[in-house]
C-alpha cells in the first residue's frame, strides 16, 4: 500500500479556527458533508480535502476545513503555507486543539516556507515539517496523543523555531522521529504530565528541554516525563532543564533521561534555574521553581565544551533528589570533561565521567536561548 496517512477517532481540523463536528458555522468547509469525502478508511481522502483546502482558502472570511471523527485516508503530498507572511490572519497555521486520543502518521509533509521569516523575526506515523516560520507543531490541552515517525526540518541559525511544543497536555507520546531545528527539538512547557519522548534524533537546535518555567503566573506543575533512547548531535544542550529567576512559582518533579548518545554537545546535561536569555531578567533574584526526583541514567558521548554537567539550582529551593547514574561524557578537547553544582547534591552510582561538581560554578545568569 502506498504511504497514507491516517486520521482516528477525534477532529482534524486546519487554517484559522478550531470549531467541533457539532458546531459548524457558515464559514466552515465539511469534508463529508460538502464534498463526498468517505471515513472508511480505504477511500483517498486527497480530491475532496484539496477541494475543501481550495475554497476555504477562496473564501473572503476566515474559514476552517473540517474534517469529522472518523478514519481517513490520504496519499502521500505536500501541504504548503503562503510564503507571505503577510498572508496569515491568524497566528496559527495548522492547529490541534483541545483534542483527545489522536494518531497521525503518514508520508506527508507541511511546508511552512519559513525562509522569509527568518530574517525578520516574523512569528508565526510519518509526517514532514518544513521550515516553520515559528514552532513547527504545537501540541496545547491535549490528552493522549501520538506523535510518531515526524521528520522536522529548518535551518541551525532559524530563531524560535522549536520542532515540538507542548503544554497543559497529558499522555502525549513522542516516538521515533528526526527533528532539526533552531531552537529546541522538544520543549515542554506547564501544565504536561505523563509524556513519554523515546528513539529521537535531534541537532541541530537546542536539545531537548523542559521549560522556560517560571516566567509567568500560575504555572501548572510539569511532572512524570520519560526521555530515552535518544541521539542528540551538535545542538547548544542536551538535556536540559530551565527555569526563570524571579518572583514566579512553579514545581517540576519525576523528570527522567535514560539512554542518550550526546554527540560534540555544547552543554550535554543542564539544570539551569539562571535561565536568562538576553540578559532579560531582575539582577540577585532566585528561581522559585521547584526541581524534585530528576535522573540522568546511563547518558554518553561527548561534550564541545569542558563544561559537560551544570546544575545550576536555585538557592531559595534548592534541587531535590536529583541522581546521577552511569555517566561517560568526555571531552572534545584537551581539557578533561567537568562538572559544575550549585544548590544541590546530586545522588550517585556506577561510573561517572565527569566526577560530578568537580568544576566551578557560573555566578551569572545564563544568557542563551
């Protein structure tokens, strides 16, 4: 069979705004309704959606494409955005809202044509994403999703272009997936709980991180997320985590990496509660997130610089249980790996290279992205 993608129980919903099956408006376009298309799983989906996708887009009001609960199948193609970035009335391209117990995957791709916003710092299983001029998928109030077999592409020098973001969601899983980007492969962000992030490739970009946290008011706890079997190549981070210094609060607790290649990482695992990129925060001020039951197992490879382990916790809640186990990171360099502690004692086992809060400790908050 040819590659396809499959859309199951739940609501696929594309352009600018996301209604339900039970609600639709006059500006709505309904892809069985209006144009014959079939949830049997077995019938192309293609000429109906792109006659749908086309007069949306004709339409002089903001329009949405919806497609009902159903399953669907569409051949492989590209879905591409208005190179313009002029052209989007909404912020959003393509968005997954408020949806429960959803798969894609396929051999498609989204285009985002993101090139001519890069420079201007414009915001906006087995799918492709292609330059996004913001986030490439951003995953918000979703419960039990499967994100598996994504390739994410755009250029290392791309600002704020996070190949997977996420929060206030639970039970995402994040499977086997190639991401390049230039800025985090994942981020996670308040409120996601119970994720599950194995076999991916990331670099370049940032690695992959949980946070910013602590910014903003109110922040919903990040807790129960699983990172392993993962390869993380030539990005600024690897594991990471990073919180704001500031008067906001927040907790995040059983955070684990397990079974990580690092490859020529510039900081390979971080706990950063100086998390200041720009030099954009109140000078003498402590994170007052809370970091608890934090492991790093069995993580190898090698560091781009010295600095290969920096926990960097904050002094008015300092990090709790935070364990480090089997760790062989070795330096690209001619200085030996180390490691940096500040507010926390790390609980350790089996081999340890670098030997943990053997270097230094920065005074000063961090100042990239």
């Amino acid at each position: 069979m040819a590659p396809h993608l499959n859309i199951v129980p739940s609501m696929f919903v594309l352009l600018l705004l996301f209604i339900s099956a039970s609600k639709v408006q006059s500006d709505a376009f309904d892809v069985v309704a209006k144009f014959g298309a079939k949830a049997d799983g077995k019938t192309d989906l293609s000429k109906p959606f792109l006659d749908d996708w086309k007069e949306a887009c004709a339409s002089v009001t903001p329009s949405t494409v919806v497609i009902p609960k159903g399953t669907y199948l569409l051949s492989k193609g590209t879905i591409q955005a208005p190179a313009d970035p002029s052209a989007f009335k909404d912020p959003n391209w393509v968005r997954f809202y408020s949806v429960e117990n959803f798969k894609m995957f396929g051999g498609g791709i989204f285009d985002g044509q993101g090139s001519i916003a890069y420079e201007k710092n414009t915001y906006e299983n087995h799918i492709t994403s292609k330059d996004s001029k913001l986030f490439h998928i951003n995953v918000f109030a979703c419960k039990n999703i499967t994100l598996e077999r994504l390739k994410i592409e755009a250029p290392d020098e791309s600002p704020n272009t996070d190949g997977i973001h996420m929060g206030k969601s639970e039970g995402v899983n994040i499977i086997a997936s190639d991401i390049k980007t230039g800025d985090d492969c994942i981020s996670i962000g308040d409120g996601t709980k119970n994720m599950v992030i194995k076999e991916i490739t990331c670099g370049p970009g940032h690695g992959i991180s949980i946070g910013s946290l602590g910014k903003f008011q109110n922040e919903e706890p990040v807790e129960g997320i699983k990172i392993s079997n993962c390869t993380i190549t030539n990005t600024s981070n690897g594991a990471r985590i990073k919180t704001w210094p500031g008067e906001h609060g927040g907790a995040v607790s059983e955070i684990h990496f397990e079974d990580i290649t690092m490859n020529n990482v510039s900081s390979p695992i971080l706990i950063d509660q100086q998390y200041c990129p720009w030099n954009k925060c109140k000078k003498n001020e402590e994170s007052k997130v809370k970091l608890s039951n934090i492991s790093f197992k069995n993580i190898r490879g090698t560091s781009a610089l010295p600095e290969a382990i920096k926990f960097i916790c904050s002094g008015s809640s300092p990090c709790q249980n935070v364990e480090l186990a089997d760790i062989d990171i070795k330096h690209n360099g001619a200085d030996p790996a180390t490691s940096q502690c500040l507010n926390v004692k790390p609980i350790t086992s089996g081999k340890l290279n670098p030997i943990p809060c053997s270097g230094p400790v920065p005074k000063t908050p961090s100042a990239t992205a």
